[in-house]
C-alpha cells in the first residue's frame, strides 16, 4: 500500500512524442533545440552517469562502489540544474568530499612519472573511459558557460571529478595485480609495457 505522503509519479507518459519537431522540454515548462548547448550538456552529463552505471556492475572495492554511487546522485543534480535554469542543487560540499577523495586516494598510489595508457583491468578501462566523457561534459558546460552564466559548482565538480576517476583507474589496477601501463615513444612491445 502506498503512503498518501508519498510524491506522485515524475514521469507517467514515456513515449510522449512532444520532441517529435526537434525540441525538448526544461523543468521550467520552456522548450529548446534539442542540439542546444544546455541540452547537449546534459546528455554529455547523462553519459557519463551511465558509464559509471555500467563501472559498477564490475566487481569493485565496497568503498569505491559506495564513493561512484554518490557522484551518480551528484552527477543527477548536476542535470538538475542544467534542466532548471537558474535551479541550484549541487554545492561547495560535493567538490570538498572529491577533493577529499582524491587526496586519500592518490596519496596511497606511487609517484607517476610518466604518461600512462587507459586500459589494465576492465574496471579500471571502464574508469579511464568515464575520465575521458567526464572531460567532454566539462568542456560542454564551459561552452554553455559562454552563452549562459552558470554557476561554478558544476564545472568545479566535473573538473575534480575527472581527475579523481584517474586516479580511480590506477587503484583499481592496483587491486586486480596490475601495473600501469606506461606510454611510450616507439610503441612498446605489442601488448605495451608494464611497471609496478
């Protein structure tokens, strides 16, 4: 039985075919391109937050399992406000707990004194790729940053984020018993060279 206090359903309708013409609706009722820079970030934000979706049906540490599912709910109120203009939800406190984080977690991995490749484990190359859409997604909400005034704590996060999932990757590695993959000049060996 569901409690009377509970919200109503968000989304009854899926198939509402009001996007037919190209545009797409915001939390505030406007409707706009969906190639639009507020929209194209938004989805960049979305994939990320799925790739991260799919990085924890990996087999992973509990505490990073539990860190990635609190940057899905972040990452969800970052396309909160970017679906509300002028909608605040993200804070200082989101980018303190990365930076937070990302102190912890790099100061138990070496040094790094080289480029590395993405990939090692399968969990780590899938951290590598969230990296890499993380940055994109960054790079979306400057472009709309252009054109609109947003505020800094979305960039600030997706600009931490980025890195802490760098150094994700290379934990993970270390976990599954293997090493960076080091970037070289000639090449390397046909699977690369690795390096405790």
């Amino acid at each position: 039985m569901t409690s009377s206090s509970a919200p109503p359903p968000r989304l009854t309708r899926i198939a509402t075919r009001t996007g037919d013409d190209g545009s797409t609706g915001l939390g505030d009722g406007s409707r706009i391109a969906k190639h639009s820079p507020r929209i194209v970030a938004l989805g960049e934000v979305d994939e990320l937050n799925s790739t991260l979706g799919v990085l924890r049906t990996e087999p992973l540490p509990q505490a990073f399992d539990h860190r990635l599912a609190q940057v899905q709910h972040d990452l969800f109120s970052v396309g909160g406000e970017l679906a509300v203009p002028g909608h605040a939800i993200l804070g200082p406190a989101e980018v303190a707990a990365l930076d937070a984080w990302l102190a912890a977690d790099n100061a138990t991995l070496p040094p790094l004194r080289e480029f590395i490749l993405p990939g090692g484990c399968r969990p780590a190359a899938l951290a590598h790729l969230a990296r890499a859409q993380c940055r994109r997604a960054e790079r979306a909400l400057l472009a709309l940053h252009q054109e609109e005034a947003l505020r800094d704590a979305p960039r600030w996060y997706l600009n931490r984020l980025s890195d802490w999932l760098f150094v994700v990757a290379r934990c993970l590695n270390r976990e599954a018993g293997r090493a960076d993959v080091y970037w070289r000049r000639d090449g390397g060996s046909a699977g690369g060279e690795e390096r405790a």
